[in-house]
C-alpha cells in the first residue's frame, strides 16, 4: 500500500487495513479459504442448490428445507452455522456451532485437518476445515488446547465427550422425527464394504479413509424401516464430519471412533470410513446389536442368568451345537457392568456355574466360555 498513487488504490489499501484491523481471516497461508466456493472449479454442482440467491438445504429424509446465505462456508473464516437452522438455532445448539471454518480445496490444504462434506450431497469435492481458522501455533483440537493437569483433563474430556453424544443423539432424533416416509435417502459412497479409497495405516492397525463417514447398510423385510436407516445414517454424517473437523489431529495419528447402530435393521454408521468386509464371514453376518457396547447402551447394568436346556431333545438337529453358540453369543454381549451365572438343567438344574452371580470381566468371561464348552450336552433326561 505504500506504492499506492491512486484515490482507487487508497480506498483498496483503506478496506484491506480495515479487514485485518476486524480480526476477519482468510486460513492459513498454506490452506486458504475458498474465496467463491458457487464459482470454484470442480464445485459447479453447487449451483444447483441455488434458490433466488440462497443456498436451499433439505436434511435427509425431510421434507423441509432451509436457505442459508450464498456466501456460506466462502470466503473467510467465521462461525458459518451460527444460528441456522436446523442444527444451529436451538436453545441448545452443538458445540461446533460456534466455532470458525471455511470450505478448502484439499489439494492445496497441508498441516490441518480437513473432511469431506456431505450437507450438499451432489457436491463431491466440497471440503471444509476448523484447523485453518485458528491462529498460527495453535490447535482447533480441543484436547491440545487444554493446560491443566492430568485429573483436570480427564475430566473435561469426560464433558466434552458427553456434549458430543448429546449433539449426535439430538441429530438423529431431528432427522428421525422429520423423517417423511414418502422421501427417498441414498448413502452415496458411504459402503464399507470394499472401500477402494481406504488406506491401511499403522496406528489404527485397519483400512480408514479419515475424510468421510462410512455405512454398513441392513435390509429389513420393512423397506421403510431400510429407507429410515439409510437417512439416519445420512443425517448423523453431518455431526461425525464436523466433530472430525474439529477433533482429529493433521495426522489422524490418534485413534478415536464416532458410532451408531439402527434398532429395527442393524444398520451400523461410524467415522472415519473403514473397510469392513472382513468383519463379516459366511456364516455371520456383522450386526452391531450383538456388540456389548451396543446392549451395554440399550439395555443398562443388569444381572443375567442362561438356563441352557441339555436334555435328550437337544441332540436332535445339532440343537445343543445352536445352545452352545447362543450362549457364547450372549456372553459376548455383557460388559463390566453385568453380572451372570449359567445353569445347565435337564429335568432339574443339572449344574451350575457358580453359586454367585459374577461381573463379566475379560477374565470372567474366558472362564464362563470355557466351561460353558466343557459341560456335556447331550445328558438325556
């Protein structure tokens, strides 16, 4: 500006001293925002969200919709989402709501994090970023921008980790209650199963793409309960990615996951998108209903006592082999929490694990399996 020598130049150098005196920020030098993300090469798709001048947003599975302005997520860093709808404008917005971000080109974005997003579905290179909006040598991860002691962390970690459930229950509750039955979801991509852009990396010993959230869809005999978990699925993507966004280190070199699993089909949701194929085998198909974390969730603490029938009968249609398999089966679904004991009966209690109900440790659980196996099956009676 000290070259200028034109009124022009003057009131160009004037609104530029300006900006910067506002604190306004553009991201980092080495990942900048997206000055027009509507006149962007490769975001064209864009466009078609373009309704007299606003972007028009329809949640999944909803029949309503919402405009945000054309400038959102472009050309400087702010909070974009606050206060709009429909995740931002309630008494109790998600913590993320307040925070700066912009959309990035992620071939010209290094040293943060940034996530694909999936608020405009047809658009399928949009990216965005908290890291570029926050000051050099500082963190958007909430965990790195703590000072206290250990005991002080642990405990805030506890809170923030507690709101981001909150905002993900709150999430799929909206998408839930706005479901129209007549809407069609589409997961787009979101397949974890043969994962062609997941790559194997050391620290999370698995195949993940860190920049998208992945589906393991069930169908149900319902096909609107299959239509509803799919939008579900669509519907939490949005939290994951954002709290992604803010969370995970440049390097995803810390391991943390973010999950869900729908009730009536068995459909499983989770950032980052990982290959799973292999968590299925040709005899079982991956349900998370039956993971402990799962029933932990759904069903509380409780106390359980399996009453395995081993009488004559049993032998009949490999029967005992089915008993054998469900017992370990339920087993597998209890936690520290739980207690259990075993009871093997033909005519009467045939025998029994332990005179006491026991806490489903790691240990404890080996032990049950095992003698769960030892015990005959086939006693007569």
């Amino acid at each position: 500006c000290s070259m200028a020598s034109t009124p022009q130049q003057v009131a160009v150098c004037f609104v530029a001293a300006v900006a910067v005196a506002w604190g306004q920020s553009y991201g980092r030098d080495d990942c900048r925002c997206i000055g027009n993300v509507l006149a962007y090469p490769g975001l064209e798709a864009l466009k078609n969200y373009l309704v007299n001048s606003e972007l028009k947003y329809t949640p999944p599975g909803s029949s309503n919709s919402y405009t945000f302005p054309s400038t959102y997520g472009s050309e400087q860093c702010k909070a974009h989402d606050n206060p709009l709808p429909p995740y931002c404008s309630g008494d109790t917005p998600p913590g993320w709501c307040q925070v700066k971000w912009c959309y990035v080109d992620p071939s010209e974005c290094g040293g943060v994090a940034k996530i694909k997003s999936r608020f405009f579905t047809d658009v399928d290179n949009l990216y965005f970023s908290y890291g570029t909006c926050v000051d050099s040598g500082a963190s958007a991860n909430t965990y790195e921008s703590w000072t206290d002691n250990v005991v002080t962390k642990t405990k805030k970690m506890i809170e923030l980790v507690e709101d981001y459930a909150r905002s993900a229950r709150f999430q799929l509750e909206k998408t839930y209650s706005d479901f129209d039955t007549d809407a069609a979801c589409n997961l787009g991509g979101q397949d974890m199963c043969n994962c062609t852009e997941c790559k194997y990396w050391d620290d999370w010993k698995s195949s993940v793409l860190f920049t998208d959230v992945g589906t393991l869809p069930r169908a149900s005999a319902d096909s609107q309960e299959t239509n509803a978990a799919t939008c579900l699925a669509e519907g939490i993507a949005t939290t994951y990615q954002r709290t992604a966004a803010i969370e995970a280190d440049p390097d995803f070199a810390r391991v943390g996951y973010q999950y869900f699993a729908d009730q009536f089909t068995g459909s499983y949701t989770q950032w980052p998108k990982e290959d799973a194929c292999s968590w299925s085998t040709a005899e079982h198909t991956y349900d998370p209903r039956y993971r402990d974390w799962y029933a932990a969730g759904a069903t509380g603490p409780k106390d359980i006592v399996i009453v395995v029938d081993v009488s004559g009968s049993m032998v009949q249609n490999g029967r005992h082999e089915m008993a054998k398999a469900a017992t370990e089966q339920i087993l597998d679904t209890l936690t520290w929490k739980d207690f259990v004991n075993i009871v093997l009966f033909n005519n009467h209690a045939a025998t029994i694990y332990s005179r006491n109900l026991v806490p489903v440790t790691e240990q404890n659980r080996a032990k049950l399996k095992a003698w769960a196996n030892r015990q005959g099956r086939e006693r007569g009676g």
